[in-house]
C-alpha cells in the first residue's frame, strides 16, 4: 500500500518515503540466512536427486529406485524414480542458485510430500523411519517458495518481472500446484 503526502509537486501528491520493511532486521543478515537456507536444503535434495538418478554418493541408481517405486505401489515404476530423481535434482539445484525459486521449490515439495506419505508416515514421526527429517525439508523449501530467495540469488538478476519483485501469491501458487500434483501421484498408486 502507497501512501502519499502533499509537496508543491505539480499533481500536489508525490509517494511517500517507504519505511523499512523489516525493522530491526539487517538486509545483509536476511539474505545471508536465505542463502544459508537455500543451499542446505537445496544441496540436500540434489544429492538426493543424484542418488536416484546416477546412483551416486551410495545411492541405488535409477533401476533399483525404480523397482523400489513399484514395490510402493506406482505404476511404472522407473519412470516415476526419473521424474522424482529430476524433480530433487533441478529443484535442489534451483533452491541453492535462487533460480526459479517458486517452482524450485514446489518440485522439491511435492517430492517430500509423495516421500512423507509413501515412505515415512507409517513408521511415525522420528527418525530413523520416521517423516521429521523429509518434513523439515518440506517446509524448508515451502518457507523458500512463500519467502523468495533472497538478494544473494540469481532470481532477482533475471529479465522476469515476477521472479524480480518476488511477491507471496507466486510462492502461494507454485505450493498448490506441488500440492495438487503430488496428490495426483499419490493417487496412481495402487
């Protein structure tokens, strides 16, 4: 919201000075704990992602992943551990650049969500099986994608107005497509 005062302008309203939006809170210190954010959990999950995808860092590789995804019920097994390893892999890695920060994190969040639900959720909430840590992530990337990336980031570099000037119904709206899409595979499963 604009709020204008009176000078001897010539249409007689000129906008006012804009107060801090955050008081108290260093610009410097809000972008350096978002980048700080972004690649702890973007990091995260790409390694994740490469684990599934190249089997990587100890992970099983794309072929033991996916008979792992059809052993919980998705159909085509491989194919999905492709879009989850790609979806964790670009995610991530868009997460840690601050690069297309709200569909970055939506892929990230649904991911975590379809993992919470088919994985984790009947082992409880802590770990070692249990959902705490892929919630974390969750609501780590979810926190990101309302937020935006910060200053330290390439968004605000890019020739798009709406990664530019981050505005919260972006996140808002990248978040409900992770969701609704996260439900959809949910539901293919058997």
């Amino acid at each position: 919201m604009t709020t204008f005062t009176r000078q001897s302008a010539p249409t007689g309203l000129v906008p006012a000075p804009h107060p801090q939006a955050h008081p108290g809170v260093s610009p410097t210190g809000l972008g350096i704990g978002l980048l700080l954010l972004r690649l702890a959990i973007g990091l995260t999950m790409a390694a994740h992602g490469t684990q599934k995808l190249f089997g990587w860092f100890d992970g099983a590789g794309l072929e033991a992943t996916g008979a792992g995804y059809t052993a919980m019920g998705y159909p085509g097994g491989e194919t999905m551990a492709l879009v989850a390893g790609l979806s964790e892999t670009l995610g991530g890695l868009g997460l840690a650049l601050g690069l297309f920060t709200p569909l970055a994190a939506a892929a990230v969040v649904g991911t975590m969500i379809n993992a919470i639900v088919a994985v984790h959720w009947e082992n409880g909430f802590f770990l070692p099986a249990g959902y705490e840590y892929t919630m974390v992530l969750c609501l780590g990337a979810a926190a990101l994608a309302l937020t935006g990336p910060g200053r330290l980031a390439l968004d605000p570099l890019l020739p798009v107005p709406a990664l530019r000037a981050h505005r919260v119904l972006y996140g808002a709206a990248a978040l409900g497509l992770a969701v609704a899409t996260a439900t959809v595979v949910l539901l293919l499963r058997d």
